[in-house]
C-alpha cells in the first residue's frame, strides 16, 4: 500500500514540476498591456512590480521593462512646493 502511495504522490509531482518548467514565468507585455497594468495598480508596491515586468520594445533587442514606456510627466512650477511664492507676495 506504502510503495502505491508512494508512486502516485512521486507521479503527480513529477507531473506538476514538468508543468511548471514548461509554463512562460511572465507574459511579455506589449505598451497597451503596460498602460493598462499601470491603470489597475492601486499602491506604490503594484506600481514598482509593473515597472520590473517583460516589456517587448519594438525593434529594440535585450530585455526591456515596462518602467521604460511609462509617461512621464513634465513638472511645472506649482509641483515644486519651494518653487511657490509665498501667499500674497508675487
């Protein structure tokens, strides 16, 4: 009874190590999956974890992220709190 257990617990792991070393680790995103990504994270921790996923650039070789096709955004004047001039004074 021991050897049969045995055997069908070493089976069902063998089958379930050969699925995982078959199986991608990580999709490749493409920009549109990067943007949408960004969109459904809602912390900072979401945010870092879609900056470090596979990014495929187009016509670019070696391994991209999608941090490299986030937007960024210029700063203006007022999102520098030492750059605001202080209440009343121009």
């Amino acid at each position: 009874m021991k050897l049969v257990l045995t055997t069908g617990l070493l089976l069902v792991l063998t089958a379930l190590v050969l699925k995982l070393v078959s199986a991608p680790l990580n999709a490749v995103y493409d920009a549109q999956d990067c943007q949408r990504a960004y969109a459904r994270s809602r912390t900072i921790r979401d945010s870092a974890r879609v900056d470090l996923h596979p990014y495929a650039a187009s016509g670019a070789q070696g391994r991209h992220t999608c941090g490299e096709s986030r937007a960024v955004r210029a700063l203006t004047p007022f999102d520098i709190s030492a750059a605001r001039p202080p209440e009343g004074k121009l």
